[in-house]
C-alpha cells in the first residue's frame, strides 16, 4: 500500500466515523456518549458540525477515531469465542463505563 492509498483509506474512515458519529448522537445521545467514549462537550460539537466542516476534517492524513482497547483483558473478552461469550461482552462494557471519557484540550 502506497501513502496515497494510506492518506485515502484515513479519510474514508474519518469520514464514516464522522458521519457514524453525528447518526449516533441524533438517534440516542446517552447512548452515543458511551459508546463512542467520548464527553459530553465533544459529543455536542461533533453533532454541530456542519456537512462542509465533517469533509474538512475527515480530510485529515490523521486518524479522528481512538483503538479503545487499552487493556488485554478487554480486548479478550471482546474477540474470545467462549460458551459465556454474551456474559464476556457485558462484562467488558461495565469495565469500558469505567474508563474516562475524552476530553475538549
């Protein structure tokens, strides 16, 4: 994969994100909080932005979206293939409630 392949598939995934994001908070903002990890300021610019300002980000060479997986322990029981996967998944969603969330710097 060559830069410019890497820089296109970046804002591609910026712009799904962004767009992802925006469909989220519209449809349940508390929901959208949690799930995307994000504060509650963050939340409200991202749902303000404008479609001009979303493309204009999601131009970026940088990625907007954060791999939240900080802990192994996390990440195993979202990806294990276990007999109490469902009890994994929700066990893991409590733990990911407790991280912070990210701030406006």
């Amino acid at each position: 994969m060559n830069t410019m392949q890497l820089q296109e598939g970046i804002r591609e995934m910026n712009l799904t994100y962004l767009m992802l994001a925006q469909q989220m908070i519209k449809e349940d903002k508390p929901s959208a909080i949690f799930r995307l990890g994000l504060s509650q300021d963050m939340v409200d610019v991202i749902a303000s932005l404008t479609p001009a300002q979303v493309i204009k980000m999601a131009a970026s060479n940088m990625l907007l979206c954060r791999f939240r997986f900080d802990e192994n322990l996390l990440l195993n029981m979202v990806t294990g293939f276990s007999k109490d996967r469902m009890m994994s998944q929700a066990h893991a969603a409590i733990l990911m409630s407790a991280q912070p969330v990210e701030e406006l710097a």
